[in-house]
C-alpha cells in the first residue's frame, strides 16, 4: 500500500450561489449549443408531411430562447455576485491588473501548460491564468447576449430584447450578427472541451478535489500553501 | 416652367383618371405606410391642394433598375402621377431633355426651390477616383454634394444608395460609397433593395408629399413602415420553418409541396423587406413565392455575404466555401488532438512521481509535488 500524509487544511472556496452558478450555466451552455447548431444547421427529421402536423422546430428556437434568457439572467448574478461573493470569487480574480498576477500566468503556462518547470502554484481558488481566460469568456456571454437578444428584438415587444435592437444596425445588418453569434458559439464548445480537460488535470496532478469542489464548496489545500497565502496577504 | 405648380390631383385627372381611382390610390398608399383610417383623409387632401414636389432624381454607379422597378409600379396611378410629375425636372432615363437643356432643368430646381426640392439618388458615388462616373464634366460626388446642399432630404433608391451594392463589393474598385456616407447634415431616407418594390417607392414619395416630412426610419434609415419586418417573419412559408420541413435540393418532394428553403441558403431570416406582404408585379409573387431562396438584397453587403445557396456566409480568409462551422470543427479536432498529447506528457510525469514515491516500509513520509 502506497501513502502518504500531507498536512492539508479544508478550505470553503466556492460559495453556494458560485456553485448554483457554474450549473445553472453550464447546463445552459450544453442546451445553448445544442439547440444553436440546430437552428443553424436543422436535421431532416420530418419530411413529407402538412406543416400543421409538426412543430419540432419551434419547439427547439423555443427552448434556445428560454434558455438564453435563463443563461442572461444568471450571468448577470454572477457579475453581481463579483462585487458580494468572498474574496475566491470577487471580479478582481479575474482582471490581471496586478503584477503578481501576471507573474503567475507566466509560471501557471510553464507548470501545467508546457510542464517544463515545477513550481508550486499558489493560488487557493482559480489560478491566474485561469481566472483570465474567465474573463474572456464573461465578455464572449456579454458579445452573445447582446447578439442573441440582437436578432431577436426584432420579433418581440417585450421590454428587455428591444433594449438590444442597437446592435443589429452596429455590426451593418441581420447576416453579420448572427455570424458572429455563430462564430461564438465555437468559442463555448471548444472552452468548455479545454475546461472540462483541465478540470480532470489539476484534480490528476494536484489532487485538491478541485471537481469535487464545484459540488461540496471546499479544496483540500496544503497546509505550507496556506501559509504562504496568509503571508503575502499581510 | 410656370409658377403655380398643379397639384397632383388635378394632374390626374387631366390624364383621365377617374376621382374613384384617385380615391383608391390614396387609400391602398395609406394601407401601405400603415396609417390609420384618418391617414386616408389625409394623403386625398394632400394630393389635391399640394403643388408636385420638385424632385431631382440622379443616375450614377446603378443599372436603372430601381427607375424599371418604379415605372412598373402596380398601381397605374404611381406611374402616371407620382412618376411623370416628379421627373420632369430632372431624371436621366426617362426626361425629354438632354445636354445643356437637361442641365439647365436641375439647376432651375435648385434655384427656384431652394430647401424645398428633394434629391433622389440611384447608384453609389466612386471615390476612389471620382472620373468613374461623370456626367456633363463633372463627377457624382460634386452633383451630389451641390444638389443636396440646398434639399429637403435626399432619398437613395435601393441597395446602391443605400449600401453600395455590387459596386461596393469586394474589392471594390471604383471606391463606391452610398449617399450616407457622403452626404452629412440631410435626412436621407434609404429605400432598401435591389431594386427596392414599386410599391414602397411610390410609398415614400406619398409620405414626404402628404406630411411634408421624412417617414420615421429605422437604425440603418430605412422607412419602418416597409423595412420593421424580416422577410421570413412574414413569409407564408414559415410554418414549414417552425415545422422543421425544409427543402434539400431543388429537385426534391419538399420543393415540390413548398417547404422552407432556410438550407437552401435562404436570406429571407436575416432580410429586411416587405416582399412576403406587398410582393412584385402587382403583387402577384416574389422570389420565395416562385421557389427560390431569398438573396438578401435589401441588405448591406449582400454580394459579399454569400454564397447565395448556403445560409451561413463564408469565412473571409479562408475561402468562400468555408463556413464557421468548419473552422470550429478543424479547431475542435486541433484542440483535442493538443489535449491527447497533454495528457501524454502528465500521464508520464505522474508515473515518475507514483515510482518516486516512498516505499510501502515508510510510514509518514512528506512528497513534495
């Protein structure tokens, strides 16, 4: 029997709502992409009927819609949650305006990315270059809400779509918005290919529990990281 | 030209027109523009009591097909009142006039209505070099800038007014530019299209006639009345979209019993235009009606954005066959084959540090990572 004991300490990392969050998204990203590509490229599924027979694809533009505003409104908690949340999930994490931050890009690409160097990362919640490419993705959801409602304020009343209608006249026309929607939409398919990736590599390597945390709310964290933690906080 | 200007209606009826088509030329415009019973009213008592509006309607980088489209509007009214009256100061194709006398017609408008005369414009303005389209001497963008200094408003007929149109496109070699982008400071109305439908044409023309203003337009200045809708919203196809029955091929059951044609590459989802309500040659069809995919020509770039039988546009750069799709998918593929070598590499290197790692004997041992 191989083991070991490491002094490691219980952190609660992910508050309730970041957990409710992160589901609540991702289950709208899977839903979002499936029904977008559908729209985008319909399957031959019924053929050789009357139109009032069917409704299937109505059906899908209805689920993508609905969806789209679940995945707004969530994402809008979750900017809010930036300024309320604990210091894991504060927008600060997520924009380098600090060296040391960009320090740890730098290191987080050599450790995990191109494992030339080995170096402990100390970061208790999302590593830097981590929490950078979140940001990129926060402003990929803003470009395709805003996109999204775009094209479809031209099919509503409602208050919030019309808000969105500026958008389609700023990217010259209809055909340009919803390319760039499209387009976007690749960019969630091949994050979330990486994410779920990497999610797996660093519980592989680093053995925190970090899949489990998105569950439970708490990383194992070695104690000698906490330390340091704790220090350069003073 | 005599100083008292005949109003439209007493044009009309010099030309035979009965008061009962007169009356149901107004009420079909005031169904148009989407006015309300009382617009009825309104529009009769303009044509009537108003003097025709001076008009000078300009040709430069177009094919004429918005004068085509307009002079077959279905409604004979449009062609024998709005048409003949407003073209007699000056419009290219179809006045008497030529050479100086022709010049002298513009420059007559110009000073005698000066704020009052509306500029119509068909085609793009070169800019690159301006020589590309002159006309007695002097090039488009000088006719256009003098016209439009003293106009109302300046109305630019279809896509080449409007965006540009095949001109305008890649690489577009003459600089062609619409009115918008060379005209600043005048209400310009875009009357979208290629050509735009009669129908809204003579729409236009009734609306500034009878209200003396610009219609209310939208965020790329086209009239709402006639450019709110998708041409897929109001599509009579479109419950074969929501039913999810499209068209394949051109030769297949689904053409045949008029399903969709969205996989067909139909532009009609991202189009702008009133063809599925007021339709063409006397609202008889339009091109969806006739089994063809809408080509998006009441958009901006509509050339560029093609191919005309697929429905997403091809990625610029990568070649006009290659769409998002397979880009992402290249990506994808690219992606998890970076993944695969990934976990190679830490596979590899958590063996190393599993064989490293103390020996069963030891008890409490500490192992870095």
């Amino acid at each position: 029997m191989r083991s070991r004991s490491i002094p490691m300490r219980e952190v609660h990392v992910w508050e309730l709502p970041v957990r409710l969050y992160h589901w609540i998204n991702a289950l709208c990203i899977v839903v979002l992409c499936i029904t977008g590509y559908l729209i985008g490229a319909p399957l031959a599924i019924t053929t050789g009927t009357e139109a009032y027979h069917n409704y299937w694809f109505g059906t899908v533009r209805f689920i993508h819609f609905v969806s789209a505003f679940v995945f707004f409104f969530n994402f809008l908690f979750r900017i809010y949650w930036g300024f309320a949340g604990n210091e894991f999930s504060r927008w600060y994490n997520f924009i380098p305006l600090k060296r040391k931050q960009w320090q740890e890009m730098i290191d987080v690409i050599k450790v995990d990315v191109l494992q030339t160097a080995k170096k402990p990362i100390d970061s208790i919640g999302h590593n830097a270059l981590a929490s950078f490419i979140y940001f990129v993705t926060f402003l990929i959801f803003l470009l395709q809400s805003l996109t999204g409602f775009g094209m479809y304020a031209a099919m509503s009343n409602a208050f919030l779509p019309k808000l969105f209608a500026w958008i389609v006249p700023f990217l010259g026309g209809d055909i340009h918005t919803r390319q760039l929607h499209h387009i976007l939409m690749w960019g969630f398919i091949l994050f979330s290919i990486v994410h779920v990736y990497l999610v797996f590599y660093h519980d592989y390597i680093e053995r925190r529990g970090v899949t489990s945390s998105m569950i439970g709310g708490w990383k194992f964290i070695e104690e000698d990281v906490i330390d340091r933690n704790n220090q350069s906080a003073k | 030209m005599e100083n008292k200007q005949p109003s439209f209606y007493e044009e009309a009826k010099g030309n035979g027109i009965s008061r009962k088509d007169f009356l149901k030329f107004c009420t079909t415009m005031a169904a148009m523009l989407g006015l309300e019973a009382s617009g009825v009213g309104q529009i009769v008592k303009a044509l009537e009591t108003k003097p025709r509006l001076p008009v000078i309607w300009f040709h430069f980088q177009e094919c004429t097909c918005c004068s085509e489209s307009f002079i077959r509007a279905s409604h004979p009214i449009v062609a024998s009142i709005v048409l003949d009256k407003i073209s007699l100061d000056y419009q290219e194709t179809l006045m008497a006039a030529s050479g100086v006398q022709a010049e002298d017609a513009y420059k007559a408008v110009m000073a005698k209505y000066p704020g009052e005369y509306i500029v119509m414009v068909e085609g793009s303005i070169p800019t690159e070099n301006e020589a590309y389209c002159c006309i007695g001497g002097r090039s488009a963008r000088q006719i256009l800038e003098e016209a439009a200094a003293n106009a109302k408003a300046v109305v630019a007929w279809g896509n080449c007014a409007s965006s540009g149109c095949v001109q305008a496109a890649r690489p577009n070699p003459t600089g062609a530019k619409p009115v918008h982008k060379i005209i600043s400071g005048k209400p310009i109305i875009n009357v979208q299209g290629c050509p735009p439908i009669a129908d809204v044409m003579a729409g236009v023309v009734v609306h500034l006639l009878t209200f003396d203003r610009i219609p209310q337009l939208d965020g790329l200045g086209r009239p709402k009345a006639f450019y709110s809708r998708r041409v897929h919203d109001t599509c009579y196809r479109r419950a074969n979209f929501d039913a999810g029955l499209f068209v394949e091929s051109f030769d297949d059951e689904g053409a045949k019993r008029g399903y969709c044609l969205f996989k067909m590459g139909c532009k009609g989802p991202v189009t702008y235009n009133s063809c599925g309500i007021i339709k063409w040659n006397d609202g008889i069809s339009y091109p969806i009606q006739s089994g063809h995919p809408c080509i998006g020509c009441a958009e901006e770039g509509f050339w560029d954005n093609g191919p005309f039988y697929q429905h997403l546009p091809g990625v610029k750069g990568f070649g006009i066959e290659t769409t998002a799709d397979k880009i992402g998918v290249g990506l994808g593929v690219a992606t998890a084959a970076g993944i695969a070598g990934h976990a190679i590499l830490t596979n590899v290197r958590k063996h190393r540090e599993i064989i490293n790692a103390p020996e069963p004997a030891s008890e409490t041992q500490t192992t870095k990572e």
